[in-house]
C-alpha cells in the first residue's frame, strides 16, 4: 500500500455520516412526485440512495417514466436545507490539519455540485486540493473515471495515492484506477480496512 504522495477520500460515510441526510432528501423528491417512500427498515434502499449517484439512486429504486419524472424534481430540490442532517466523523477535522501539512488530499464523491457548498459548510473546504463529484465526469463510480481525474488535478500516478472509501463501489473504482484503496469501517476482498480517521493517520505516518 503506498499513498505516500496524497489521500483520495470518498465522502459519504467517511468524511460524514449522511445516512439520515441522503434519506431525507430523496424522500423529499419520492413524496414530491407521490412515490412511495424509502424506510430505515428498508437497509438495502437505503444502501443505494447513500453510495450511488442521484442518476443511478433513481434508476435502481424507480421505473424509466418515475426516474425521468424524479430528475426533473431534483433539479428543484436545494440540498443545503438537509446540511444540518450531516454528522462529521470523530476526529476528522483534528486528522485533516495533520495530513494537510504531509499529503495533497482530494475528495472523490459520487455527490453532485453540491459537495462543495458541504465542505464550505463545515469549514473543509480548504484542507483538500481539488474535490471531484459526478458532476465532473461522464461515469461515476463504480468506474475509475473520478479517480483518475482527482489523480491527474493533484499531479500524481493512481498508484502513488490512497483512496479511502466505505462502499463496494469505492473498492471497485480503485481496483480499476490502479490507485491503493483502504476500506473504512469495512473491508472489501481482503484490503486493508481501518475504524476511524486516527487508525487512518497512524497508517500513513
């Protein structure tokens, strides 16, 4: 494992935990065009509408004629209003001041534009050289395009990176980006997982 250069985060579930956040923003589009609306007790829904892009979230949970009818609501929806829903994770920011000052750090999200008002919201904004989201590229994860991209803008090889995520589809976007990947909070194929952002920084130093 390198990333001796830099860290690629994903964002959902590793810088934050956006559970209750993403849930309730795609309940709010669901019930704006009186679909049936995604329960907690429902945890594989709930998986998708946390790891995947809008576009896919709606083609996985939502007929052809309901998911071009959704995309048009979401144009409409203002993600700012669920923010407060979103939790940093323990010791995130103390983690970021210290390999700020080591490694170029990046995010890589399957969020949209909007990723960049969360990181402006919660003062992050400054700690990460570029932030790649769906919006920049033309195939999400889990294909490798995002990472590429994030590796291209921060300078460096995908083999001289580490990519942090917490989903099936961060692993396989790694694999196929040739960038060294960390599981966090989950371990995928055998990777190498950590339990927190301090396990994280203790790995790098």
């Amino acid at each position: 494992m390198t990333g001796g250069r830099g860290v690629v985060f994903d964002c959902d579930g590793v810088l934050f935990e956006s559970r209750k956040a993403n849930l309730a923003y795609y309940n709010t589009i669901f019930e704006a065009c009186g679909f049936p609306l995604v329960s907690e007790d429902e945890p594989d829904k709930v998986h998708v509408c946390h790891t995947a892009a809008t576009p896919q979230v709606f083609a996985a949970l939502l007929s052809p004629k309901q998911s071009q009818q959704a995309l048009i609501v979401a144009r409409g929806i203002d993600y700012r209003q669920f923010l407060p829903l979103m939790i940093p994770e323990p010791d995130l920011l103390e983690v970021l001041q210290v390999l700020h000052e080591s490694h170029s750090l990046a995010v890589a999200t399957n969020r949209g534009h909007g990723v960049k008002e969360l990181l402006t919201f919660f003062g992050l904004d400054d700690y990460f050289v570029t932030v790649v989201s769906s919006a920049d590229v033309k195939r999400p994860k889990p294909h490798p395009d995002m990472l590429l991209l994030a590796a291209e803008r921060l300078g460096f090889e995908p083999a001289e990176l580490l990519f942090v995520g917490d989903s099936e589809l961060d692993c396989q976007a790694a694999d196929e980006a040739g960038m060294p990947f960390v599981g966090y909070k989950n371990s995928f194929d055998g990777q190498q997982a950590v339990n927190g952002h301090r396990d994280l920084l203790a790995l790098l130093s």
